[in-house]
C-alpha cells in the first residue's frame, strides 16, 4: 500500500486540515499518516484560536514517521509561523521525500488568518522550494508574486513568476476567481488547464486541503503530475457536488470511497447527499 503524510494543522470541526487529508487519503485507497503543526479551535464559521506545536516536537514527529516508514508523498498545508516552517524545512532537507505537494495556506475560507503575514518572505525562501508542486488559490499567488490577478493571462503571469522562486510545478486555483473553476499548472515548460463548472454552493470548507491531498495520493500511486491533478479536479469537483449541509457557515466536502473508485458515477439513492 502506498504511503502519504500530511504535515498540516489540525481542524476540530473535520472539514479542512489534517482531518480532510486523511479522509482524502483514505478515499483514494493510501495509507494516510500526520504531523500535527498546529492546533486549530475552528469550525465552519471562524477560527476561535491557533496554538502552535513547538518546532521541536513538529520534527519528532517527523522523525518518527521516516526512521520507521517508507513515505510516497508529503502533503504539507497550513505552516502558521517561521519557527513551524523552519522546522520542517529542516526535515525535509534531512529525508528529500518524493512527490511533495504544497499548499500555502494562509486565510480560512471565512476569511481568517491562518499564517502570519509577516512570514510570507520565509514560506518563500524557506519552503517553497522545496515544492515538487506549490497548490496557492488567486489570493495567496497574489501574495506570493506580488502582482495582482484579475483574469487568466494575470493567473499564468503570477505562476510563471513564483515557478522562478524555485518549484517545481505551480498550480494557480480558481476558486475564488468569477465563473467556472479553472486550475492553471504551471511545468517549467507547459501550461496545463482545468476546468469544471462552478458548483453553487456555501460549502467549501476545506476544498484546498482536499485537492492538494488528492493529488499527492495520485502521485504516490505513480501518476504523472498532468495526470494527478486531472483526476483529483475530477474528485474534487465531485467532492463539492456532494459537499455536506454541516455546521452554520461554510459546510465540508464529501468523501468517499466509491466515489472515486467509481468516477462520478454517485449513487442517487445516499440518503445524506445534498
Ligand atoms: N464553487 C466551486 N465550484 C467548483 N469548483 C470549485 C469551487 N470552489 C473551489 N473549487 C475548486 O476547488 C479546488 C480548490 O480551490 P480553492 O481555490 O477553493 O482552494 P483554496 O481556496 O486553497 O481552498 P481552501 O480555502 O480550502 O484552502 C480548485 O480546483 C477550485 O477550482
Ligand atoms: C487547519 C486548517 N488548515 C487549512 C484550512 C483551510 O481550509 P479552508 O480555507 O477551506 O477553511 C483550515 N481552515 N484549517
């Protein structure tokens, strides 16, 4: 069985976080593993505190899971301050794992901050290169390229430009864009578009932390990088198709093993469907 760790923050209400990645994991058939950076009191509506792991304790973890276990991918997500993102670059200098996807997280969907703004030139310099695919929505690339986006030429510009901060593919997010939902990645050398209706829906709590695990499940599982992102936008879409009516603000995705074992072909009949 193929291995995936997620090293991210922890969401209490289950929608986002470590909680969505190992739900992620679990519906693409990998073995899921964590290592908790922060702990986050959430839910759908806002963020009622952050408190960090120590750096310390983030690179036992760390060490626990690689002195022990052979790791497929790495999904990282929220790393809130310089101190967590230090720690882990560090570790990820120590044991170069394969197929390390990257989400910067920096604001909840309900608009609160999940990293310190003033750690931004540091998740530049300290861990996007380490990046085999950096996953940042129009807000963060924003922030990252530090130019403004506001059509699909601005999303390609704002890739091209963080791809030169040293990853290896960049995956611009369009789901704070205005119509359909396209992705844009970014090669080095291609761009690779995709695209799906936008579903109209509150209930995108968590959609990043979703997409960015599907897709390290579909690189552990030996898929090219074009191809891991086209089947996990295929998951994802369907995920928020079926995205779960939980909680008073923005509600979770839905996953499943059947359904992505079996395309999307859902079964009507689910009788907690949306
Ligand atoms: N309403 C929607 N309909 C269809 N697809 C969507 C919708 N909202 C987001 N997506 C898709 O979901 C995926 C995640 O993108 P999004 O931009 O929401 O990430 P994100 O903002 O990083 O998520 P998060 O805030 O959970 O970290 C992308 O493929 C995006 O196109
Ligand atoms: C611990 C944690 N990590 C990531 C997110 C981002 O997800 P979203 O923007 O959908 O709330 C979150 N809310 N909580």
């Amino acid at each position: 069985m193929k291995k995936v760790l997620s090293i991210a923050g922890s969401d209490c209400s289950g929608g986002a976080g470590i909680q969505a990645d190992l739900k992620t994991f679990s519906a693409h058939g990998v073995f899921g593993m964590s290592v908790i950076v922060s702990v986050v009191a959430e839910n759908t509506s806002r963020v009622i505190a952050i408190q960090d792991i120590t750096p310390d304790m983030i690179e036992k973890q760390i060490d626990a899971v690689f002195e022990d276990i052979e790791v497929d991918a790495v999904k990282i997500g929220m790393l809130s301050t310089e101190p967590c993102m230090k720690a882990v670059a560090k570790k990820l200098e120590q044991y170069k794992p394969n197929n390390v996807v990257i989400d910067p997280v920096m604001y909840a969907k309900n608009g609160c901050p999940l990293m310190d703004p003033n750690s931004i030139d540091a998740l530049i310099q300290v861990i996007l290169p380490y990046a085999d695919l950096l996953t940042p929505n129009i807000p963060e690339a924003e922030k990252i390229s530090n130019i403004e986006i506001i059509n699909t030429e601005d999303m390609k510009t704002a890739a091209k430009l963080i791809y030169d901060m040293g990853c290896k593919n960049v995956l611009v997010k369009g789901g704070h864009a205005i119509g359909d939902a396209l992705d844009i990645l970014y090669s080095g050398k291609e761009f690779y578009y995709f695209e799906s209706q936008r579903i109209d829906t509150q209930n995108t709590h968590g959609t990043g932390c979703t997409f960015s695990s599907a897709i390290a499940s579909n690189l552990a599982l030996g898929m090219t990088m074009p191809a891991a992102v086209d089947q996990a936008k295929e998951y994802i879409t369907t995920a928020i198709k079926h995205s779960l009516n939980i909680g008073k603000g923005n509600g979770p995705t839905h996953h499943f093993y059947d359904l992505y074992k079996n395309g999307l072909h859902i079964k009507k009949s689910e009788g907690d469907l949306c």
